[in-house]
C-alpha cells in the first residue's frame, strides 16, 4: 500500500489546539457512542454526584439533539443527602431524560439486603439492589462515572469492563483493552460496566464543571455543618450518624468531596464557594478523595476490590 | 464566576498542551517502579495518604524503606505475591500537560502487556540499568514499541549513581542502543541518563551530571509534539451513529471522531462503502456550529446530501481514500491463553472488529511467526500461544477500509474476537 501526502493542509498554528479537557471530553463522547452503538439495553448510573453530573453534560454532547438512548438509574440507600437527591430529579427533568429509581430499603423489604445491626452502612448493600435493577431491566450495560485516579483497584479496571451473570468483577481475568477497539459482547444476563471518565483525576472534573458552568449540589461547596472529629475525620451530624459519647460537636465551614451514603461519607474543612476555589483547593490537597471522606475505604487495604468484585460499581 | 475570571487571567499563560501517553518498559530490576513513583511524587501526584498506606504496607512485609512499587500494584493478589499482574494506569499533571502512564509488568505475560499499553502510547520510556547496559529485553522493547507504532522512544539510563554518574558509561550504552535500533527508523530519539532513587534529571536536573545538557525526563515528555501527527494524514472518519432526533426535527447528522485530517463545512467528502461523494454542510457539538474539527475531535457531521450512510461507514477524503479490501495482511499478537493450533487454522474462525465496523474474517495462513527474542521470523510455526507474535492473512466476510497500520493506527489496527466466548484473542497491525 502506498500512500502520498502532498494535499495541502492549513498551517497547524491556525488550527485550535486541544486541550487536556478537549482531549478526556472526546474520549468520553466516542465511549459513549460505542455504547449507544454496540450495545442493545444500555443504562446510566446518575446519583446527582459530580462525576455523574459530567456524564450527563458528555452524554448531551454526544447524543444532541436526540434523546439520551439510555435510561437514567439511582440506586438509592435511603441515606442519601436530600439536596443531592433533589438536584438528582432537578436535573433529569430539566433534562427531560427518565430517571429509574430503586432502593436499598425495598430489597430490605424483599428480604434480598438483610442488615446485621440497624445503624450498620447501606452502601455495600447497593450491590444487590443494583443488581437486583440490572436483572429486572435486562440491562446489557452500566455505564458509571468511577475513575483510575480515585483507589488502586480501580486502576486496574477496563473502560468496558466484563461482568459475569453474578455480576461479578475478576480482576485476575479481564479482556486486554487495545487502542480505543472496546470488546462489547456479552452472553445473556451478563453485562458491561462502562466507565467513560477513566482517565479523568478529581481536578480534571472540576476543570471541567467549571468550564461548561454546570450546576452541582450545594453541599459541594462550603456551608456550615454540625461535625464530631473521629479517625482523622469529620463525620457529619445526622439523624443517622449520630454523635457518640464523649465527642464533642463543632460546628465548621466544611464541603463535600464525595457525595455518597450519608452513613459513610465525610466532607472535609474548606471555604471554597465556586468552582475556582475548589479547584483551587484540589491542586493543592495533599490528601485523595476517598481518603479524605470514605469510611468504608479504610477497612482494609482491599475493601473497595472486594465490593467491585460482588458487583459494587 | 468572577473569582473564576480572576484565577484565569492571574494564571500564567502556558498553553495547555493536551495529554500525553506513555508507556515505561523496564523491569523491576530497571527501577521502573521507582522512577513511576519519583514522576509521581516530584510532580506532587502521590497523597500524604497514599504514602502513610505505603508505608503501613511495607513495614508490615517487614521492609524498612517506602516500596514504592505499592503504590502501582493495586490488587489483593498482587500484593500478597509481590507481582504485578495487569496493566495500571496513573496520572499526574504539570502546569502544560496532563500525563497518563500506562504501568505495565515484566513478567510472563510482558509482551500481551506491553502490546495492551503501547497501544495507545505517544511515547515509550525505555529503561536500561546503567551497569547492565543493552540487553536482549532492551531490543524487545524497542522492537515492540516500534511494532505498535510508537514514534516517540526516551531511552532513560538509569542507576547512574552506581556507576559514578560516569559520561563514558552513558555515551556507550547509546552506541550499543543505536547499533540495533538504527534499522527500526525510529523517528524522534532521544537519550538521558538519571538516577529514579534519587531523582536526577527526572523532574529536578540535580547536580551529579552537569556533562549531560539535554532536558530531564519530565521536561522532555513536556516537550514532545504529538498535536499534527494525525492532522496532517487524509481524512478519515468512522461513523459512530446516525444522530435523528426524529419527531418534527429535521436534524440528520453523523457522530464520530476525527481519527485523522481535518475537516471544515464544504470538505468535500466520499462515503464508504456506497462511494457517494457529498459536501460537509455543519460541524456540530452540543447547540453549536464549529469552524472546523481536528484528529482526535468527537463531533457530529451533517451533510449537504441526503445519502445512505450507518454506523461502521466511513466518511473520508475522496482524493486520498483508504483501501477497500477483502483480505488482508497483518502483525498480530496473541493475547489469549488459548492456543491457535496451525493445524486448525483451516477452521479458525473469528470476529474481526476494525474502526467501528465488525466483520467475519478467517485465518488463512500463518506467514511467520517472530521469535522475540531474536527478532527472527520463523517460517510455518506450529501454532500460536499468548505473547506471540506473527505475521498472517485473513479473508474477510466484508470490505474494510484500512490503511498500514505504519500510517494510520486508527484505521490500520484491529482485533480478533472469538464469537462463542466472547473473548479479545488477538490484537492486529496491518501491512503496508
């Protein structure tokens, strides 16, 4: 084969230049499109969380001035922060998508998730409800807003990662992943975890909700809040994580870096009231996202691989 | 958002030059761990709590220093057998560029591995042991970072403070390096000596080797210009969908991504394979219009004419088309466990995916296999095991529209899945 350059093309220095932005947004549209393309029953995780907030706005990037071809699906804990929750609806509707909400607390009910104390955390239990709605839906593939840079398991996993019909994750077994030709084919009742903001770190997607002025939950930004310091970190005072004896409550500037299940999730002190200052504060962290805010994290030095492999997102 | 508009016009004006992706081959023994974790740490990308988790790691296994080889290896089965199983990504920024490593280990499966992460590399940083100078592993390297289209390579000899960061070791092991890779025609490479234990010349230049004048690793990475390499190929866009938003919107439109060239509204085009040529009439993103789309660029396209294009179609330059064949030649490697036996290749029978197009393909030969050790083709192999690498020709069920892979890696590489289980068998470069 030959071929022979000679067209003439533009001076480079007149063409735009892309970004890291540029770059991690057209990489996460073409995974996207893969999924519409390839897949027959796609879904996409939306909690309201920032990380699921930029899929949304990629999805519209993608998609527009269609409709997303994927339904939009929260698996609710039931101790999730109501403005989360609420700016969830807010923005599916104003997106005119449909929303698929299932919760923890039915599979309770059902008999699926059974707790072993009332107070203990509903977040590993999303795994069964989670699973419980793949199955119910048929859904062939997930698409999630998890990312390389947020835990070491993690930064092993493929952009589309295969599930058994348990819905597990074998980390030890997983299909090579080469230029951007994503393997997509599943057996019945098996399905794909697609993850298309991978290469993304916790700066990139402020930059990036920043750039495209996107609206986030109030509680990502700084507002006063009751604490109790405990393990190095500042637990919020709710209803469900009540402060124990002995602790003393503070009340702080604090803001959330994560949004998850209130029974494990921890904001961390800030002022930062715009995007700007929270990027300003992440270039400067010394501290990961999860290990700033993630009880669960810190059990073990494995515990996110062993949620991953039973099927946590 | 004034606070934002502050921050931007007080930050100092260094133009974002994008991603870069790499690959660092090496062993264990080469340091590379130590140097992931030195650009990792030096660029401040490593979390007091990912260190005190280090920490609490090594001393457990009873070692007295940071093993910053815990930070890359992230399974449970990896840390109990002290091994790397998989490719790892990791990423750290600088103020002009973000970096996205791909980690990949050296043990049995190195080649599968490096393959997977040089794939979609910009640049292989190559590590020698400055005692041990040019090894068969180095040539290895090299050989499949050239394989894989990889045209930016950053030899780093390493360990330089064991051999008293002598000039007359480095300028040796270059020769030795440039003796084999003279015949690989490697466009852009370059060679620097540093020490990854105590960070000479990777971020900071330190001051044990002031004979060396070229840049450190970090700022030589920072450096390289990877923006119109595919700018400057034909124009080549693989439809990903068909965009209708259907009910009384008179919107058709074709989203992909720009795999090369350059495309303007009124760039002439031909459709692939109807071969119906038409005029790009929008280039759109969201709600709206740009003045042109780059390689690399995710947009949707509307055309002046109403013509018969759907997913897996390409659009492309009708004066520079890609080849529409029905059989190829192509490098593979193997990548599964599964053994290809050549006495079966008769029957061997696969799904062939190629841009966004998946097509049935049969094996009809094996050329021959590459032994990597040697670099030697050997002709009428027996068969294929995971790591190897061969040459062979597939029949395809359908046309592709490809180009060498030596040109254009989008429109050049493809993989072989196995319809009955679902699994990615191999991965292809094809010929010029």
């Amino acid at each position: 084969m030959s071929a022979v350059l000679e067209k003439p093309r533009p001076d480079r220095g007149a063409l735009p230049s892309r970004s890291h932005l540029d770059w991690l947004e057209s990489e996460a549209i073409f995974i996207l499109r893969e999924v519409a393309g390839e897949c027959a029953n796609p879904v996409l995780f939306f909690s309201g969380g920032k990380d699921s907030i930029v899929l949304l706005r990629l999805a519209e990037k993608a998609f527009r001035p269609a409709k997303f071809p994927f339904p939009l699906m929260h698996v609710d804990t039931g101790h999730n922060f109501p403005e989360v929750i609420a700016f969830r609806d807010a923005r599916a509707a104003e997106l005119g998508e449909r929303l698929i909400a299932r919760s923890v607390e039915e599979s309770m009910r059902r008999g699926t998730v059974k707790l072993r104390r009332p107070d203990e955390s509903r977040n590993a239990a999303q795994s069964v409800t989670l699973l419980e709605a793949i199955a119910e839906f048929g859904f062939d593939a997930a698409i999630g807003g998890a990312r390389r840079d947020e835990e070491k398991a993690r930064a092993k996993e493929r952009v589309f990662s295969f599930r058994d019909e348990f819905g597990q994750w074998d980390p030890k077994n997983q299909r090579p992943e080469l230029w951007s030709l994503y393997n997509t084919r599943v057996a019945k009742g098996e399905h794909m975890r697609v993850f298309p903001i991978s290469n993304w770190t916790e700066l990139d997607v402020w930059q990036y909700l920043s750039r495209e002025r996107l609206a986030v939950p109030s509680i990502y930004y700084a507002h006063r809040r009751p604490v109790v310091r405990r393990n190095g970190l500042l637990v919020p005072v709710t209803q469900i994580t009540p402060p124990r004896e002995g602790e003393t409550v503070e009340e702080l500037s604090v803001r959330f870096r994560t949004v998850g299940d209130i029974s494990c999730t921890c904001p961390v002190e800030s002022t930062a009231a715009t995007a700007a200052e929270v990027i300003a504060e992440t270039a400067l962290t010394t501290i990961t996202e999860r290990g700033a805010t993630r009880m669960d994290d810190q059990t073990s030095e494995a515990s996110m691989e062993r949620r991953k492999k039973e099927g946590y997102f | 958002m004034t606070l934002l508009g502050e921050i931007e016009r007080a930050a100092p004006a260094v133009e974002d030059l994008g991603v870069l992706r790499f690959i660092t081959a090496g062993s264990v023994d080469d340091g590379k761990s130590t140097l992931i974790g030195r650009l990792l740490h030096d660029t401040r990308a490593i979390f007091e709590d990912q260190l005190a988790a280090v920490a609490r790691a090594s001393s457990k296994r009873g070692q007295d220093d940071l093993d910053l080889s815990l930070l890359t290896d992230g399974l449970e089965a990896e840390r109990e057998q002290g091994i790397t199983i998989d490719v790892a990504y990791r990423y750290f920024a600088t103020p002009r560029r973000k970096f996205i490593i791909a980690d990949t280990p050296g043990h049995e499966q190195y080649t599968r591995n490096m393959v997977t992460g040089a794939s979609t590399a910009d640049a292989t940083v190559i590590l020698i042991d400055a005692r041990k100078g040019v090894l068969p592993q180095t040539r290895r390297h090299a050989y499949i970072a050239h394989l894989l289209g990889v045209r930016h390579i950053i030899v780093a000899v390493n360990k330089m403070d064991l051999v008293g960061f002598d000039e007359t070791v480095f300028d040796r092991i270059r020769k030795d390096f440039l003796a084999f890779a003279s015949a690989l025609a490697i466009a852009d490479l370059r060679f620097i000596p540093i020490s990854a234990l105590r960070g000479d010349l990777i971020v900071d230049r330190g001051k044990s080797m002031s004979w060396y004048r070229g840049p450190t690793l970090l700022a030589a990475l920072e450096e390289i210009d990877v923006a119109d390499e595919a700018d400057a190929l034909p124009f080549r866009f693989p439809v990903q969908l068909v965009v209708r938003p259907g009910a009384g919107k008179d919107f058709r439109g074709y989203a992909g991504r720009v795999e090369s060239g350059t495309l303007f509204p009124g760039t002439e085009l031909v459709a692939l394979p109807s071969g119906q040529r038409t005029v790009v009439r929008d280039i759109v993103s969201l709600d709206r219009s740009m003045p042109v789309a780059v390689a690399g660029d995710s947009v949707t396209v509307v055309l002046a004419d109403d013509i018969d294009v759907s997913r897996g179609d390409m659009l492309a330059d009708p004066t520079h088309r890609p080849h529409s064949l029905r059989s190829i030649r192509a490098r593979i490697c193997w990548l599964s466990s599964n053994l290809l036996d050549a006495r079966t290749v008769s029957t061997a029978r696969f799904l062939l995916k190629h841009t966004t197009r998946s097509v049935k393909a049969k094996l009809l030969h094996l050329n021959y296999r590459v032994d990597i050790n040697t670099l030697e083709q050997q002709a009428a192999p027996t068969g294929l095991a995971m790591n190897d690498i061969a040459n062979v020709s597939l029949s395809l069920a359908q046309p592709l529209f490809v180009d060498s892979y030596e040109l254009n890696r989008a429109t050049g590489s493809f993989i072989l899945i196995d319809e009955a289980t679902n699994q990615t068998l191999a991965a292809g470069m094809i010929d010029g």
